[in-house]
C-alpha cells in the first residue's frame, strides 16, 4: 500500500487562518488596551505577559493547521511545526474519536491511543462539525492502515 498523508486541505487552513487572525488581532488589542491603562512599574509586565501568552497561541494554531500525519506500512510519522515523532503499529492500542467542549464550542479531533504512555491528538483531524464526513473518512483510512499492518 502507498504511504497516505492525514491533513488539512487548502479550504481548511483558509479558514482556521481567518480564526486565527481574529484571536489574534483580539489578543493584540488587550495587550495594547493593558499597556494604555495599567500604571506604574507593573505595565511592561501585563505587557509582556500577554505578548508570550499571544505568541504561544499563534504557534500552537500554526503546528494544529500544517500538522501532518504521513500513514505508512511501518506505523504513523506525526510531521508538525514543533516536532516529529513515530508511533510503529504495534504501539496503536486504538484509533478514537475525541470530544472536547470549550466554553460555547464543542470539538471533535482523531487521537492515537497506545499501549504504554499517553494519547498523542492527530494533526489535521479536528473539527466543530458534529458528523463531519472528512473526519469520518479520515479515521477510516487511518483504522484500515492499522488492521492491515496488524492482521498482516
């Protein structure tokens, strides 16, 4: 079987990009409304806490839209902006779908569950959209990867 990659698509990154650029001219805001308000030697402390906050966020929204998975006949190799990582088949537990509630928001994303150690999320699987069909179709190929390399 071909290598296959699991990611998002170009519409998808267009729109958690345009997601993206809103939190963060929302968090570029409060941190300059904290820097115009906030008096004394404690400013440039406010400052600078929601600077590094801001910049974690973006960074970790960069690794969740280009992250990628790459499916091949050895295990999963997990490609993002901060890492890599291999997971062989034979450390796959189970493939699980995940839900995740935010406030007002519920989302859902692909995880890896292994037989020792943590759960590790799949890049380019989460979603706000309850049945998604991309999703769907994304963990079927990554179940029929799993139980060809292990049944074979």
């Amino acid at each position: 079987m071909p290598d296959v990659w699991i990611g998002f698509g170009c519409a998808d990154r267009q729109r958690y990009w345009w997601r993206n650029g809103i939190v963060m001219l929302v968090l570029a805001g409060v941190t300059v409304a904290v820097g115009l308000t906030e008096r004394g030697p404690d400013r440039w402390w406010w400052v600078g806490g929601f600077a590094v906050f801001s910049v974690a966020i973006f960074l970790g929204t960069i690794n969740s839209i280009y992250g990628r998975v790459l499916l091949t006949a050895r295990g999963l190799e997990f490609r993002t902006f901060v890492s890599r990582r291999s997971i062989a088949w034979n450390e796959v537990a189970g493939i699980e779908r995940r839900q995740r509630v935010l406030r007002s928001v519920i989302w859902w994303d692909l995880r890896v569950v292994r037989v020792r150690g943590r759960s590790h999320a799949i890049p380019g699987t989460f979603t706000n959209l309850m049945m998604e069909a991309e999703l769907e179709r994304k963990q079927a190929v990554i179940q029929e990867r799993w139980s060809c390399s292990v049944e074979g």
